[in-house]
C-alpha cells in the first residue's frame, strides 16, 4: 500500500476513534458524569482487555478450529509461509476449522501470537492463487494490529452502552430542580447513544476491511485473485450462513466475509462493507498496478 493511503486509512480510523471518545465525554457528561465516566470505563475496558488478550482462543473455538501441521495441510503451510517470508513476518500458527461455509479469519493480538484458520468450505472452492489472495488478506489484519484497533473500539462503545445502562438506575431529578437533567433528553440519549456508538463501531470495522483488502492485494500483488475469492466467498456464505446463536455471532468481524445471513435491514448493521464494493476497488487496484 502506497504510504498517502495507508496515512488516510489511519486518519479516518482515528477519527473515528476520536468521535467514539467525544461521544462518551458528552453522553458521560450529561447523564453520569464523572464517577459515572470511570465505573463504565472500569467495566468495559476491564472486558475488552480480557477479550483482548483471548481473541484468538474465543475465535477458533467459536469455530472449532484445530490446529494443522505442514504435513497434514502441506499446500497451506506453503502460501502462508511464503507471504509471512515476503512480509518479513514470523510465521503464525495454522488451524482448519470443519465449518461447510467458506470462509476465513486471522486473530491474535501480534504476529508473535498471531493465528490463520480456515474453513474446509473454502479449501474446496478457491484455486491455489484464490487461496494465497485471502491469506494475504488475512495477514494483512494481523500485521496492521486490527485487534488491537477492533478491541479498542468495542471498548469505547461498550462504555457508552454502559453509560446508558446506569442513567436507568440513576436519578434524573424533579421538576423543580433546576439543575437536574430534561427527563425527556435523558430518555432520548439513553436510546440513542448506544445505538451512535454502535454505529461508529461498524464504521471502524469496515474501514479495517478495506484497509486489509488493499493491504492484502500489495503482499501478493494480485488484488484480482483476492476479488474472484470474494466473489465465491459470498455466493458460499449466502447459500450456507451460519447461525447467528451458534457463538460465532460475536466473532463475525473477523471474518474475510460475514458468516451471518446479510440480507435485508441487517446488512445495514453488517461488520463487513457491501461485497460489491469490495470487489468493485479490488479491480480498480489492479487498473492502478497496471499502469504504474
């Protein structure tokens, strides 16, 4: 990636970022304040930090991804050795998962506990060069710290959310204290913050994935390869989503595609960007590369 854009990936993921902190020093303001602030804090980074440190195990479970050897997976050990080789990067662990979707994902919180698992729906359909496009993909999430930049985000939100929960507990006052908060604006902010937060949370994650997906078409040089994967990657996870109560449902981000059904109202809230428009700046990419 080119270092103007990699700068601008950065940029907009930070502001981002600052807009999930504006929002908790207003909402925190208004209906907690300060002591307020600092329990939600407490609570919710004290969870992000746990899942931060335990994405990988949380992830391959939700799965039920193993752990592979060269010899049992020789063809996959090969491509991720390869780019790891090219990135300069030690060599992450490998796991199969036996899930029927196609599908992949790329967790630990650096590439010294970094893990790449895919499913054997994917093994089936991707060609070798499909295959090497979404490890470089996958990699390119690990080697930008998207875990560490997902897990920061999720903590942000979740002291928002965390906020709202304990204005229902707090009081709001009476009438005739003229200080006391407009009971109406309380209501009003506790439905709506969370769901602002929410919603900047997913504009993180999908700004991640594109990020990866221009990331991940540098290390192999072949974004075309990486938009025909993602092309079969959609029509398998649209005839084979997963079921959003099998726990996978909190693990979703990760994935190269949502596992999830993305039709209809949900794919407004989807963690992932349309895959059309993926695709769509993988072949612009590849115009770029091309005439450079």
């Amino acid at each position: 990636m080119t270092g103007l854009r990699r700068a601008g990936n950065a940029v907009r993921t930070a502001a981002l970022l600052a807009l999930l902190t504006a929002l908790i020093i207003v909402v925190g303001g208004y209906l907690a304040g300060t002591t307020g602030v600092l329990i939600a804090a407490v609570l919710s980074l004290g969870l992000n930090t746990y899942l931060y440190f335990n994405s990988d195990k949380l992830a391959l479970r939700s799965m039920a991804a193993r752990p592979v050897s060269p010899q049992q997976a020789p063809e996959l050990y090969a491509v991720v050795a390869e780019l790891a080789q090219r990135a300069g990067q030690p060599m992450p662990r490998i796991y199969l998962s036996p899930v029927a979707q196609p599908n992949a994902f790329a967790t630990g919180r650096n590439p010294e506990h970094a893990a790449v698992a895919v499913t054997e729906g994917i093994l089936r359909i991707l060609n070798r060069r499909e295959l090497r496009a979404v490890l470089g993909h996958e990699l390119a999430h690990v080697y930008n710290r998207d875990i560490l930049t997902s897990s920061v985000a999720a903590g942000l939100a979740g002291i928002v959310t965390t906020l709202a929960n304990l204005a229902i507990f707090l009081p709001i006052g009476s009438s005739d204290d003229e200080d006391a908060p407009n009971p109406l604006v309380t209501l009003l902010t506790v439905l709506l913050a969370p769901f602002a937060a929410g919603l900047i949370q997913l504009a993180v994650s999908r700004r991640r994935e594109y990020a990866a997906d221009d990331d991940g078409a540098e290390l192999t040089g072949d974004p075309l390869a990486l938009a025909s994967a993602l092309a079969k990657i959609s029509r398998g996870t649209e005839v084979l989503p997963l079921p959003a109560e099998s726990g996978v449902a909190t693990q979703s981000h990760l994935m190269i595609a949502n596992p999830l059904s993305g039709r209809g109202v949900s794919a407004l809230f989807s963690t992932h960007p349309p895959m059309e428009a993926r695709i769509h700046r993988l072949h612009q990419k590849a115009r770029e590369l091309a005439a450079a």
